[in-house]
C-alpha cells in the first residue's frame, strides 16, 4: 500500500507539473453588446469602442441597396469559435439567430442576405434611442464581426467664438460655423446647436453695419441635386433662427452650396464630416 501511495503521489506531481491546455478567454476589457447575447460557444478576439463615431450601414433601397450613415456611441466586436468547442454554426445559422433577435426587440430588418456571405443590417427602436447593428459572419461561419452605432449627438467641445468667427471674416472673407447640429438627412437645426448660434448673434451684435450670406454645405453621399436642396433648407434654417434671436433678416441671405465645395475628401467618414458645415460669406 505505501508503495501504492508513493506512486499515485508521484504521477499526481508529474500531472501538475505539465503546462495545461488554456482555455480560450475573451479578450482583455471586452463585453457583449447590451441588446444581444454571443452565439453560444464564441469568444471576443476583437474588441473596439469610440464614444463619437460614424459607421456606413448597407440597406436595402428598391430593388438596390445604398449606405446609410449613421453617427453616435460606436462598438465592433470579433466573435471566433475556437477549434476545441465542437462544429461551428453555419453563417446563414448566425445571421437567423440574430435577425429573430431583432425582430423579438422590435428592430427592423434594413438588409439581408440569405446566401453567399450572409450579411445582414438591423435598425432597433428602444427607449427612444436608434440602435443601428451591421452582421458579417466570415469563414463558415466560425467568425462574425458585428459593428454596432447607438444613434446620439456628439458632446461638442468646440463651438463658435464671437471673436473667431469675426477675426475669420476680415481675414478671408468666410468663416464655418462649428457647433451646429442637424439631423441625418434633415434640415432643421437641432437645440445642441444653440450656443453657436448666439455667439453667431453676439458677432452681428457688435457689428451692426456687417452683412453676410449663411452658406450651407454638404458631404456628396446622394444625389448633387438632393444635397443642394438640403444645404439650402439647412442655411434658411439658420437663417431663421438668427432672425428670433433679433438680427434683421435683410442682413442675413442663406444660400446652398451642395457638394461643390468641400474642404476634405470624400472617401473617408472624417472627410464626410468636415465637408457638413456651415459658413459665414461677408456680403460688400
């Protein structure tokens, strides 16, 4: 019997002393979404977050399909499915269980793809909030790659200065607008832009004699029709609400310029950006 003892004693310590298979771990300071659980079995290789970003959502549009952009709290996350967890789901598998999921929320079903990659955009309503979620399964289905937009406005750190916004005029004759907000593909100002407008109605305050036209801009998603008319709506909306703040309206002309005059490019999110703006053109 001791004999017996030593040697279980022996084999437990050499077993101990073998390095263990690790099991595979989420990736550090990674979380799932809060509308979706994970496809059972898959772990988070890849995990991104930005507070204030934009993403190009694919959507089904007639017979066709366009890019929807949508701005606010930005997550993507990698899901893999390790080796040592069994047979992976199939990518149509993934994109059902996450489009039932939607559906169960009360989220619409914005694009989906049935066969080949099985790509799929989900739009969820919740507590007044707009939840955009894009699906791409990879492989066979042993990865997925979700990139999640939860629609808000940007915490403007910059907005117009009474000061700047003169300086700039003197100096080159126009000057954008910073802080001013409005709605995808709508032209009325949103209340977040209110401080720039005041600062707006501080400048024409102290300059009496000044006039200016407001010019709108636009990035070139869409047609340069549309834009046009859209940075048009968007300068008589500002137009009229510095005219409630007290400026005589026959100091102030809105005017649209579209596309026509970006100051960026329009192949990247940022570019896009910077090209919607507002600005101030000095009249003589």
């Amino acid at each position: 019997m001791r004999l017996q003892s030593i040697g279980f004693i022996a084999i437990s310590l050499l077993m101990s002393a073998l390095p263990s298979t690790a099991q595979p771990k989420d990736r550090e300071r990674s979380k799932d979404p809060a509308l979706f659980t994970r496809m059972p079995g898959f772990i988070i290789t890849d995990y991104r977050e930005s507070q204030f970003d934009a993403h190009e959502f694919l959507i089904q549009k007639g017979t066709g399909t366009t890019k929807q952009h949508v701005e606010g709290h930005l997550t993507v996350l990698r899901y893999d499915f390790p080796d040592s967890a069994g047979t992976a789901p199939s990518k149509l598998q993934v994109a059902r269980n996450f489009q039932n999921a939607a559906f169960k929320l009360g989220g619409e079903s914005m694009y989906f793809e049935g066969s080949g990659d099985c790509a799929a955009t989900f739009m969820v309503a919740k507590n007044g909030t707009e939840t955009w979620v894009e699906l791409l399964p990879r492989g066979r289905g042993g990865t997925y790659i979700l990139t999640i937009v939860e629609v808000q406005a940007m915490k403007q750190d910059i907005v117009a200065n009474a000061d700047a916004l003169k300086s700039g005029l003197a100096d080159s004759g126009h000057v954008e607008v910073p802080g001013i907000f409005f709605d995808f593909a709508k032209s009325e100002g949103k209340p977040e832009s209110q401080p720039a407008i005041q600062e707006v109605v501080k400048m024409l305050q102290a300059s009496p004699a000044m006039k200016v036209w407001v010019v709108g801009h636009t990035d070139n998603v869409g047609t340069a029709d549309a834009n046009v008319a859209l940075s048009n709506g968007r300068a008589a909306a500002v137009v009229k609400a510095l005219v409630a703040a007290g400026i005589d309206a026959r100091r102030l002309t809105p005017h649209g310029d579209g596309p026509f005059a970006p100051v960026a490019s329009n192949t990247t999110d940022d570019g896009r950006a910077r090209n919607r703006r507002v600005e101030l053109v000095a009249q003589p």
